[in-house]
C-alpha cells in the first residue's frame, strides 16, 4: 500500500518531536524568553549581511556604505549570496535538537498519525472481511466428503 509509508515517514517524524520532548528540547508551555530563530548570512567579505526570520522572512539587510560604489549586477549578486547563506543557516538552525517545539504541532502532527492509523486499519479490516467472505464462499460450494 502506498499509503503505509507516508504513515510510517509521519509516525517516525512524531517519534523524534516525542523524543526531543521528552529530552526536555520542547519549549515549555508560555515560555516566552526564547529568542526567535535567525539565520545569518554575509557577502562581499561581510560588507553585506542579512538576516532571515521563520517562515523565510527577511528580517534585515545590512550594507556597508562601499557596496554602493558597486556596479548594480555585482551589488545583486552579492546580496543574492548572503540572502541564500541567511536561508541556509535558517534551515540549519530549524533542524537541531534545540529547536523549541509547540505543542500545538506536535498534537496535530499526532492526531495526522491517529487517523492516518485508523484508515489503514479501517482497510486492513475490509480485507480480512472480503477475504473471509470469499473463504465461506468457496467453501459452501463445494460439497462435503465423507469420512
């Protein structure tokens, strides 16, 4: 079934959010002291920085007053470069284990699992009846042998 491993792949990501919870990784309920997640990125030997938010939000774009004297393809191209080293540090800051988790993903994240469970099982089920079914079917049109 094609269906089982996008339920194992969401039964295994639940698995590691459960696990950094229970490593005490989660943020705690109302804790409001954690910093926002931030990626930085730099280019043209740090004269350009940028810095990304969640979500893939640029938060701000630092230029040292000598990028100006650049030509404007240059200029892009630079600032292209930090703006994809910001994102890439984003990222890898999003997938450490110190990521705060919010309960309230992780609870979807568990009810996805539940119901995508009682699919399979619900399909699971229906086989076993059919193939039940065809059993008592075959086996009522045959008859008996005697002993």
């Amino acid at each position: 079934m094609a269906d089982m491993a996008e339920f194992e792949q969401m039964l295994g990501e639940t698995r590691k959010l459960l696990e950094q919870v229970r490593s005490g990784a989660a943020a705690a309920p109302g804790e409001a002291d954690t910093p926002p997640l931030e990626g930085f990125g730099e280019a043209a030997d740090g004269r350009i920085r940028v810095t990304a938010g969640q979500g893939g939000e640029i938060k701000g774009i630092e230029l040292d007053p000598r990028v100006m004297r650049m030509a404007s393809e240059e200029l892009a191209e630079h600032l292209t470069v930090a703006v994809n080293a910001a994102l890439t540090d984003l990222r890898s800051r999003a997938t450490t284990s110190d990521t705060p988790i919010d309960p309230s993903v992780l609870a979807d994240r568990l009810q996805e699992v539940q119901d995508q469970g009682l699919r399979q099982m619900g399909l699971f089920a229906q086989g076993l009846e059919d193939a039940m079914a065809r059993f008592k079917e075959a086996g009522s049109g045959r008859g008996t042998r005697g002993g």
